[in-house]
C-alpha cells in the first residue's frame, strides 16, 4: 500500500521508520515518503472536508496540481501532502473548509 515511485518527489527509498500525529492519534510512516502515502499506509482516506458543503476529499492527482489533500502541517494550512514529505514528530490535522475543526472563522493558522 506504499508508493514507491513518484513524478514529482525523489523515488523513495525505505528510510527511518518515523512517529508523527494525525488529529488526535500516533501514527507511523517513513521518512521521506510523502506525508499522504503514510496515512494511506494507515488507513487514512479522507484529508479535508470542502468549505461550503463539508464534503469529503483525499488524494486525486498525488502530484500536488489539485487541492483535494490539502491538511494543516505543523499548524500550517493547504499543504499538499502528497508532495509534503513526513519528519519525525509532524502534526498532521484534517482540514475543514480553510480551518481546524471548531476553530473560530477569523483564526489565522
């Protein structure tokens, strides 16, 4: 369920297996796979719900031209995870419209 290679990130190769957090659990993936892959890996398919119908998206291109993987990373908004590669420790959060979930509408991330 991995990817190994990839058009736009540097084919991966199996690096240190790595802890990160998703919402509110501990996950694992590689260093250096893409951040996307990862939660793929652990069965994670949905990534953001749309701003004006909370409707669910996850991966579709895996080459970072859409914005259906878009997450808060390390409290940074629409970043492509499946061009993002994973470090130890990153915080991963699903994206609601252009926010966190319950976060107030002029909260900047």
């Amino acid at each position: 369920m991995r990817i190994k290679n990839h058009p736009i990130i540097k084919d991966f190769k199996k690096e240190e297996l790595v802890e990160f957090r998703f919402d509110d659990q501990v996950m694992q993936g590689y260093s250096g796979e893409s951040i996307a892959a990862a939660l793929k890996a652990n069965g994670v398919m949905i990534h953001r719900y749309t701003r004006k119908k909370s409707e669910p998206r996850g991966v579709f291109c895996a080459i970072g031209r859409c914005t259906d993987c878009v997450m808060i990373v390390d409290g940074r908004a629409n970043v492509r995870t499946c061009v993002e590669p994973l470090q130890a420790g990153m915080i991963v959060e699903t994206q609601y419209g252009l926010s966190r979930k319950g976060a107030n509408k002029n909260e900047k991330i």
